[in-house]
C-alpha cells in the first residue's frame, strides 16, 4: 500500500488569512499531496512579535478558515507542547504517528525560506522532509544563494510560483486595528470569529 503525500503548512496564522489558503491549495495542486496539514504555532522561535491572538483562538480561526476545503486538515501538535515550536519536533512527532510510507512535504514562504539555515536542527529537517518554497510578493528569493549558505537544501526543494498575494498577517492586524478594510482578505467565517472576540483592537500596533 502507498502511503499519502502530506504538506506540513507551520506558521503563527495571527490572523490566518487568503495568501495562506490559497498558497496551501496551490502547492496541494502543483505537487499532488492528498492533504495539507496547518499546524499554528505555540510561538515562532525566529519571530519578533507577541501574537495579538491567544494560540486557541489562532487555532479555532484556523480551524474556520480550513473547514470547507476537504483536503485541508489542522493539527494542535504544537499547541499541545511547551514552546517555543521548534519544526523538527513536529516533524519528528508526525513521523511517529504517521504510517512510514507517508510522504511529508515542508510548506514554507519565500520570507520564512531565507531563514533556513537559522532553523533549529535543520539538516534533520532536510532528512525527513521535501520542501516547497512558495514565492511571495516583496520577498525576492534566490535558491542558488540559499544552497551557498544551506548545502545541499536544494536537492530537496520545489519550487512554487505563485500565486503571488500581497497579503501578511501584520497588514491584516494593522487593518483590524484601524477599522479598515480586511473583507475578501481573511475568510468570512475568520473574520466574524475576530469580531465576535473584539480580537486585534488594541494590541495590533505594539
Ligand atoms: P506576519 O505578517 O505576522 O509575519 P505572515 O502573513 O507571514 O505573518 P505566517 O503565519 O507567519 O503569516 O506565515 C506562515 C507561512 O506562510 C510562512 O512560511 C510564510 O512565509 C507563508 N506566507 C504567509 N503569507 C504568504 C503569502 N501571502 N504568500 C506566500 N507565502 C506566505
């Protein structure tokens, strides 16, 4: 029996918002993966800010956000440990629980790429995974540069390009903040869930 092709999409999600979906169905496609599994973060270890959303409520919004696409799944792996989360634990943990024919495929940004090298335990990532390098507007990425400081990352990588939305999680917190528009930007049911909460009202520009 073969196993599934499973894409590992981590990221803090503080709002979970379209660029994500839309990435995560984009590389579902390009690659064939049978799902894609977001895992929000307890805390990114190379991210400066505090999350404006508890981890639950980035977890439910998550959750909100991937409900109608059936090959979208979620997992709370990483809100179940103590921080910070590092991927190579989750990977690590999904390879324990998963049949060992299954096929894991990191999903990562071209902003989150460039890091790479600073990942803890990164060269175990390469080992247990394939990664997918999704482009991103306003974050030129550059492979042969990376492999200079990342030898050998890229034997292991796709790239995807596209499609390319100039959408973050930091601009969406600014929006919510000054009450300005963020409608076709994070997923209706997000967005009531935000509201609903008061989420992002205050702390949004700390
Ligand atoms: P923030 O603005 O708070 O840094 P973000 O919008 O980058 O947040 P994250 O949750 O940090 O969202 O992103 C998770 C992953 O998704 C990262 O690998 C990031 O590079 C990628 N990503 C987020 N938004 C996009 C986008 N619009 N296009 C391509 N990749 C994206």
């Amino acid at each position: 029996m073969t196993g599934q092709r499973i894409g590992v999409y981590g990221g803090t999600f503080d709002p979970v918002h379209i660029g994500h979906l839309a990435i995560a169905e984009e590389v579902r496609y390009a690659l064939r993966l049978d799902q894609v599994l977001f895992v929000p973060a307890a805390h990114q270890p190379l991210k400066g800010h505090a999350p404006g959303a508890t981890p639950l409520q980035r977890l439910e919004m998550v959750r909100l956000a991937c409900a109608s696409n059936p090959a979208f799944a979620v997992s709370d792996l990483e809100l179940r440990r103590p921080p910070p989360s590092y991927t190579r634990d989750t990977l690590v943990s999904l390879r324990q629980h998963l049949p060992p024919t299954s096929d894991l495929t990191l999903i990562i940004g071209a902003d989150a790429a460039r890091d790479l090298p600073r990942w803890y335990r990164v060269h175990e990532i390469l080992r247990m995974v394939y990664l997918v390098i999704v482009a991103r507007p306003d974050h030129p990425f550059d492979l042969a540069e990376l492999e200079t400081r990342l030898p050998g990352v890229s034997l292991r990588t796709t790239l995807v390009d596209g499609p390319r939305l100039a959408v973050s999680s930091t601009d969406l917190r600014l929006r919510l903040a000054t009450h300005r528009p963020t409608r076709c930007q994070i997923p209706d049911a997000v967005l009531g869930y935000i509201r609903h909460h008061g989420l992002y009202l205050r702390d949004a520009l700390a």
